[in-house]
C-alpha cells in the first residue's frame, strides 16, 4: 500500500471518528456550523500530517 493512500484512510477515518463529537464541542461554545467545521478541518489536516511525519514515514 503507498504511504499517501494510507493517509487518505487515516483522514477519512478521523473525519468520521473525529466530527461528531468535536462539532458538539465547538458549537457549544457558541460557534457557529461554518467556523466550527474549518477548525475541525484545519485539526484533521494537521494530525494526517504529524502522522504521516513521525508515524508512517517509520513504519513504511
């Protein structure tokens, strides 16, 4: 398996493990839907990357 398909996977799977509860976090602090999922993206984005860094680049 390439190591950027392995990063497709693990974003996916943050996305869907990850929204939920985060977006609940962030709305009750009174953010609304929009600025919420951008730090949800901008968290997920940054998480794949140390991931990839520190995690895959070792492993593979």
């Amino acid at each position: 398996m390439n190591i950027f398909t392995a990063d497709i996977i693990i974003a996916i799977m943050l996305i869907a493990i990850g929204n939920n509860p985060i977006l609940r976090l962030l709305q009750s602090t009174g953010l609304d839907f929009l600025t919420s999922e951008i730090i949800i993206g901008l968290i997920v984005i940054v998480l794949v990357f140390l991931i990839h860094k520190f995690i895959l680049k070792k492993i593979m």
